[in-house]
C-alpha cells in the first residue's frame, strides 16, 4: 500500500513539472534588452536557502530547548510567513521610488538614511557568508555521514564547493536557474517520500513524543508571569528561526524580477511549501527514536535510513549535499544583488562589471574568496557557524520592520495604496524581532562579536566612502536657495506676498510673481521635478521640516519687513491612525503664528483651494 501510494504520487509529480518547465518563460525570459527571471525562478533559488535549513536547524534547536522544539518550529513558520506579507510591502514601496533590488539595504537607505543602511548591508552580509558557509560545511557533515573522512578532508571540500558555486554563478542567471529547478523538482519528489515514509512509520511510542512536546510547551509557559511567559516565547522563536533562514532573499533579488506582484507570488509559494515542509519534517524527525546529541550534523539523513531503509538514506544525504550547495548558491546571487547597488551607488563601476553571461563575476570571486575564508577561520565547526549565524539574520529583520515603521508613519497609506499591511501587526512583529536579537546577543557570543565587528568595519569604510561619493551629494548641489526665493519675490510689485508649501510631486500653478511655492525634499529621494518658475525646492539636511520652514520664513520676514505675508499649507486628510506624524506637523504649525505675528497662516483643503491652485496639498 504504502509503495503504490508513493508511486503514483511521484508520478503525479513528474508529470506537473514536465507541464510547468513545457510553458514558455517558466523560468525566465529576455524583455526589454536583458533577462528577467519568473517568480517561480526566484521563489525556487529561495527555496533552496530555506528547505536546507531542516538538515541543520531543528537539530539546533532542539539542542536549546528540548522537546518544545516540535511546537515553537510550527510557530515560527507561522510567524516568519506573517512577516513575508511585510518584504511584499517594502517591495511595492521600493518599485514606487523606481528602486529595484537591494532589499534591507535600499529600503533603510530610502527610509534612514546611509548610516543605518550601512549597518544593515553587514547584517545581511554576515547572513549571506553565513548561508554560504554552513551550507557547504553541512553538506560535507551529510555527505560524510556514510563515509570516513578528516577534518582537514571536509574543509578541503566545503572550500571547493563554495569555487564550484562560484564558477556556476559566473556562467550566468538563465543557467543557474534552470539547475535549481532541476535541483528542486529532486527534492520535491524525496522530500514527499520521507515525509509519507515518516507518517507511515509513525508508532504510539513517537506519537508520545508529539504530545510530550505540547506538554512540554504548557508546562514551561506555566509560569503565572506574563512576562516570563513571554521570555521563554521569545527565547524558543529565537532558537527556532535559523530553521527559516533565506526568507529575505525574495526581496534581495528583487532586481531579477519585472515587479513587486512576483515577489508576492514568491512568498505565497514559500509559504505553502517549504513554510509546511520544514515544520512537518521537523516533527517527524524530533519524534523518531533517536540520539539527536551523536547525530546533530546528519539528523534527517539518519532519521530517512530508519523510515525507507539505507539506500534511501543515502539518496536524502546526497540531496542534502546537494540543496545545501544550492543554499550556497542562493548567498552568492543575493550578496551579488546586495553589492551590486552599493558600489552603484556609490561610483564603484568597476565592480559591476559583468560578462558576456551578464554575470557579476567580479562580485562572485570577492564572494569566493571571503566565504572560504570564513570556513578555515571558525575551522569548519557547523556549531561555531549557527551559532554566529542567527544574530544577523535577525537584526536584517529589525531593520527592515523598523524602516517600514517610520516609513508608513511619515507616509501612511495614501502614496501607495494597493498593497499594504496593518501597522499595529508590523509593530507587534518588530517588537518580537527586537526582543529576539536582545535574547540571540546574550546566548550567542560568537555571533555577536562577529557581526558587531562587521558592523563596525562596514560603517567605518561605508561613511568615509559616503562622504565623497554619497549620490545626496548632487541632489544637494541641485537645491534652489533662500535667496533664490527672495529674488523671485522681490521682482514683485504687489503689497501681499504668498508662500505656499507644497509636497514634492504636486502640481504647481501658472507663475505669479507675488506667489511662491516651496517644496522641501529628501536628497536621498532626489530633487522634485521643478514644475514652474515660481516653485523652488530646498533640500533638508542635517534639520527637521519644521526648522527649515522657521529658517526660511525668518528670511522672509527680514527681507520683507514691509510687506504682508501670506503662508499656507495643504489641508491633512489622513486619518490620525493612517498617519501619526500629521498630529507633530499640525502640532508645530500651531507654533509658527506666535513666532511670526506679523505673518498670516491659513490651511486649505484641496476641493477650496487658495485662488485656482491645481493642488494645494499637505506638507509633511
């Protein structure tokens, strides 16, 4: 029964993947002058990153905390799957703002500013050296559990599969997503056979341990304190979410993809794959009748031989060798994506130079050469490297919840409108995230002190490098001045004067010369569109809005001591939950008369705008 039952569902298999690989662009395909990956391609060379962390992960949390392992796994998927809905928002934020790739280093660069971009982009680059490393050491750990070999012999080879990747990569993105297709269409059909294999071979004895788990969990939370309650949840999803490393990949390499709509489709193939898979598995390994202390490096591949045999075993060996490498894959391409819009932003072109494969080979062999290298520093130890992995996976993700915060709490929802979620739950997952890398920084040393150093050495060069090279520079250059806007005004003949602020993007009106319009922006956004001879742009730097209005309209008042001031602003029509800072500029506009009495102040709203003004809008 249960081989027929295994037959037909390979077959079924098989056939969906010759009908899905028989359509055209399944894959990828060329528009517009380049080569541009699927969703599923994407999803995929993900996938690979994700589904490898079940042959080392569970064996790493259980080592922590026990049998809750079982539970806290499921509910870690759950929790990262919830937090995937985020990277789909920051991807449609980002595509807004015509940036494309990048992931937590564009988003806090667009968002925070180049400081703490530079502290995410070493976050996510020990995550990335990471991923490489203890996929290749892993897949050595699988592949040796049938075979005698040194020390020295698995470092050899953990080296030569991080160059073996690394020439993969250089051949370029078409070829390297078809063999992670081939790739997973093999682990789909075992991993179908170990899990029936693993439900077929379920005995009382095992199904004991399932409930001991939930047991396990109740007891522990039965503390009577909420907050200790809440110390072991965190304690328990920190020790579990390394089982979901790669997640932020999607968003990674979201230059590969036409729109944000496939980086959706992507997380919502994740999560109903490997978001079901790992937990599933995890389950039925962590049940097993095993001694997981003498089988942390080959758990799963040692829990296939009891289920389907030796000759099973060792084809989900070979398979974790294999999607282990493929997991070393997924760090080149997203550490490439990552780098590559650093040293574009930064006037680095030489790096990004690529190949006739369109392959940033220059990028892959630095790569190479920093992950080997990592490998003979922690010695090869897989422990040592989970260990120093987690903490910057977490801390990628407070950056990125973080940014999205301020994000949607200076621009609520009316910019973008189609796809974004509740901020209440993105505060709720950024605290958990926070409380999760307070927790990893105390239990992981190693880690720490890895990715502090990192951080420190990427800030150092990144700020040197961002005093000369920051593209803000030039859209500073661009800024019109006060000045500007008083010689404009003084062209005037008119006793009224009026300053209208306006945001950037809004339409401005025909030219008046006793009217002006100022628009105040980002430098890191770039320099609005001048869109008539009276609208003037003034770049903030180093101040808040509310001082450079006060700047500005100190000049005023001195350069036009006899003359009559109108200032106005656009009418706030977000509702104060959509966006909390319209109660701070509200707040700071209510300030301005006492400062300026001499000055008149109106807000109007855009249906009755002042005189026939397209737009009057809100400033802030």
């Amino acid at each position: 029964m249960k081989t027929i039952i295994l037959l037909l569902l390979n077959a079924a298999l098989v056939g969906f993947f010759i009908y899905i690989l028989r359509k055209p662009g399944a894959l990828s395909y060329y528009q517009s002058g380049r080569v541009w990956l699927s969703w599923l391609a994407v999803a995929v060379i993900t996938l690979m990153d994700e589904l490898t962390s079940v042959f080392y992960a569970p064996a790493e949390a259980f080592r922590f905390i026990g049998p809750s392992a079982i539970v806290f796994i499921a509910v870690t998927s759950l929790f990262v799957r919830y937090m995937s809905t985020r990277f789909v928002e920051i991807g449609e934020i980002l595509e807004h703002h015509n940036i494309f790739g990048g992931g937590v280093y564009s988003f806090s660069y667009l968002v925070l500013g180049p400081t703490v971009s530079f502290i995410a982009v070493s976050s996510i680059m020990v995550d990335y050296i990471l991923t490489a490393c203890i996929s290749s050491v892993s897949a050595v750990y699988n592949a040796a559990s049938f075979f005698e070999l040194s020390h020295h012999t698995k470092m050899f080879i953990s080296c030569g599969i991080i160059w073996s990747v690394a020439g993969l990569n250089v051949l370029g993105v078409r070829e390297n997503a078809r063999l992670t297709f081939g790739v997973f269409i093999l682990a789909a059909l075992i991993f179908v056979d170990l899990i029936l294999g693993g439900i077929f071979s379920l005995d009382h004895a095992s199904l004991g341990r399932l409930h001991q788990s939930f047991y396990h969990v109740s007891e522990r939370l039965n503390t009577g304190s909420l907050f200790h309650d809440y110390g072991i949840v965190i304690a328990s999803v920190a020790s579990c979410i390394l089982a979901y490393s790669g997640v932020e990949s999607v968003l990674q390499t979201a230059g590969l993809v036409r729109s944000w709509r496939e980086i959706g489709k992507a997380y919502t193939f994740l999560g109903v794959t490997v978001g079901i898979v790992t937990p599933l598995v995890a389950a039925l390994a962590l049940s097993a009748p095993i001694e997981f202390s003498q089988h942390e490096g080959d758990l799963i591949t040692f829990y296939a031989t009891l289920v389907n045999g030796m000759p099973f075993g060792i084809a989900v060996g070979c398979l974790a060798s294999i999607t282990l490498i493929m997991a070393v894959n997924t760090a080149f391409v997203a550490s490439s994506e990552l780098l590559e819009r650093v040293a574009i932003r930064y006037g680095f072109h030489w790096l990004v130079e690529t190949n006739r494969n369109q392959s940033l080979y220059r990028i892959h062999i630095i790569n190479a050469c920093i992950f080997s290298t990592i490998i003979l520093i922690a010695h090869g130890s897989q422990m040592i490297l989970a260990d120093m992995y987690a903490i910057g996976l977490v801390a990628s993700f407070c950056i990125n919840m973080g940014s999205l915060l301020i994000y949607r709490y200076f621009m609520g929802t009316q910019e973008i409108r189609e796809y974004h979620t509740s901020r209440l739950g993105t505060l709720i997952v950024w605290v958990v995230l926070l409380s999760c890398f307070g927790f990893l920084t105390w239990m992981k040393p190693h880690g720490t002190q890895l990715w502090f150093i990192t951080t420190a050495i990427v800030l150092s060069v990144g700020l040197l490098i961002a005093k000369k090279k920051a593209p803000e520079i030039k859209a500073i250059e661009e800024t019109d001045s006060q000045m500007s806007v008083v010689a404009y005004l003084a062209e005037s003949s008119d006793h009224d004067i009026h300053v209208l602020f306006t945001r950037p993007k809004e339409a401005s009106v025909d030219p008046q010369t006793n009217e002006v319009h100022i628009t105040f922006y980002n430098p890191r956004h770039g320099v609005p569109l001048r869109t008539a001879s009276n609208h003037f742009r003034l770049a903030m730097v180093k101040r808040t809005l509310y001082e450079h209005i006060v700047a500005l309209l100190k000049v005023l008042e001195f350069e036009f001591p006899d003359r009559e001031i109108h200032v106005h602003f656009g009418w706030p029509l977000s509702s104060w939950v959509d966006r909390l800072s319209i109660g701070v500029m509200v707040y700071n506009i209510m300030r301005l008369p006492k400062l300026f009495e001499n000055m008149q102040f109106s807000i109007h709203y855009p249906g009755r705008p002042y005189r026939t003004v397209s737009s009057s809008g809100s400033h802030g």
